[in-house]
C-alpha cells in the first residue's frame, strides 16, 4: 500500500495512471525474463 493510495481513488475519483502502466510494465518484463530464464535451465 505504499505505492498505491486507495483514498485518493474512493475520494476523489483520481487514478495515477503512469504509476500503474509503469507496475504493469514492470511486471510483464520481469514475466518474460522470468520465462526465458527457466526455460534455459536444466532441471
């Protein structure tokens, strides 16, 4: 909850876009790195 301020969102109705496109981003990439690097390793 540090980095998303769910009262600003129930009170006045704003969302910080650019802070969750940048949470979404981060995640795909972190998804996609995760997937090529376990696909290399011999298990």
């Amino acid at each position: 909850m540090r980095y998303y301020d769910p009262n600003e969102v129930l009170l006045d109705g704003s969302y910080d876009f650019v802070g969750a496109g940048s949470l979404i981003v981060m995640t795909l990439c972190l998804v996609a790195i995760s997937q090529f690097w376990f696909t290399r390793k011999d298990v």
